[in-house]
C-alpha cells in the first residue's frame, strides 16, 4: 500500500528532488511512498517545511475500494414454446373478438331495419288519420298490417338490446389484443442477473 505526505488543507504534497531532499509540489506531482519510507521523512522534514503541519495519508485511489463495475448479465429466452393451455386461452379469446366484432355489425344493420320500420308504421298511421273511415273487412287488414309492423319492430328492438349489452360488456378490449401482448412478454422474457453477496462467511 502506498503513502503519499500532505498538508492539513490537502494543496501541499511532498515528493524528493534529485539530491533526495524533500521539496512541496502539487497534487498532481506528488510522490508515493512505502509507509516507513514516508514516516521517516515526515519525522526529518526540514524546519522550513514543518510549518505546513503535514501528515501521512494512504493513496486515495487504494483505500476507495470500489466494486469492479462489471457488466450487466442478461439472460434473453430465446426457446420458449407457448404450452397448449395458454394457446386454448388465446383461441377462446378471439372467439370473444369476433363476438364483439359481429355485435358492432349487426347493431348498423338493426338500427337501419329499426329505421324503415318506424318509417313504414308512419306510413300506416298517416294513412289511416288521412283517409275516410274504413269498413270491417278493410279496417281488419289496416290493423293486421299495423300488427306485423309492430311485431318486427319488437323483435329489432329486443334483439337490438342483447347486440348493445354484449358491445357494453367490452369484450373488444379484454380479449385479444390484450392476452396477445401478454403471451408476446412471455416469450420474450428477459432476466438480469442479480448480484449474490458472499454468504460463506456469514
């Protein structure tokens, strides 16, 4: 281990000139030595350097024992295999996609069919206000045609409702694309390395 001598302030060092003789010099210049090596001059300092209080200290770069820096070990999964049961999941999932998915379609086309129901029962209604009255047989047929129109609407509207609380339970966003990217993680896992202290001692 080596020494260098310092003043109290540490901006004075020592080191010795080519007679041997101890002179002051900066940091940057100053001399190492063994530990009885630099006691020894610090006992013979001259008078003249005294003055400056100095004292013996361990090289600083020697008494910092810093953890060799060593790099980051990275195990990456490079043969994973997605086992049978994660894959049952990930098909039962899109069956669930394309459950939402012909939900959304068909609610466009009953909405449509809602549409030109109300359109054909205004039809009647605005007939029956704006003609004369009509007689039993032809006044049967008007309320038989108003039924069948009512009828269909009925059955948009009910089937209408079950189509709107599968899109409300939101199985768009459970299925799928999110257990895909949960599955895409497990195939891709990575590991660091983790640092294990010496326990034998403990």
């Amino acid at each position: 281990m080596d020494y260098v001598i310092v003043n109290a302030n540490k901006n004075v060092y020592i080191r010795l000139n080519d007679k041997g003789s101890p002179e002051t010099c900066t940091k940057q210049a100053a001399q190492k030595f063994e530990k009885s090596k630099a006691k020894n001059i610090l006992d013979n300092l001259p008078r003249s350097l005294k003055r400056f209080h100095f004292k013996i200290q361990v090289v600083p770069e020697e008494i910092i024992h810093k953890k060799e820096q060593k790099k980051e070990e990275i195990i990456v999964d490079t043969c994973y295999t997605i086992p049978q049961s994660v894959n049952r999941w990930v098909e039962r999932c899109k069956t669930c996609n394309d459950l939402a998915e012909d939900a959304s379609k068909r609610k466009g086309e009953l909405l449509q069919a809602l549409s030109n129901v109300d359109k054909d029962l205004s039809n009647c209604l605005h007939l029956i206000e704006l003609t004369k009255w009509k007689n039993g047989c032809d006044g049967y047929k008007e309320y038989k045609s108003i039924k069948n129109i009512l009828e269909k609407r009925r059955n948009i509207k009910d089937e209408l409702t079950i189509v709107q609380s599968i899109l409300e339970s939101n199985l768009e966003s459970m299925a799928t694309n999110r257990v895909e990217k949960v599955v895409s993680r497990l195939c891709n896992r990575v590991f660091n390395m983790r640092e294990v202290e010496d326990y034998d001692n403990l």
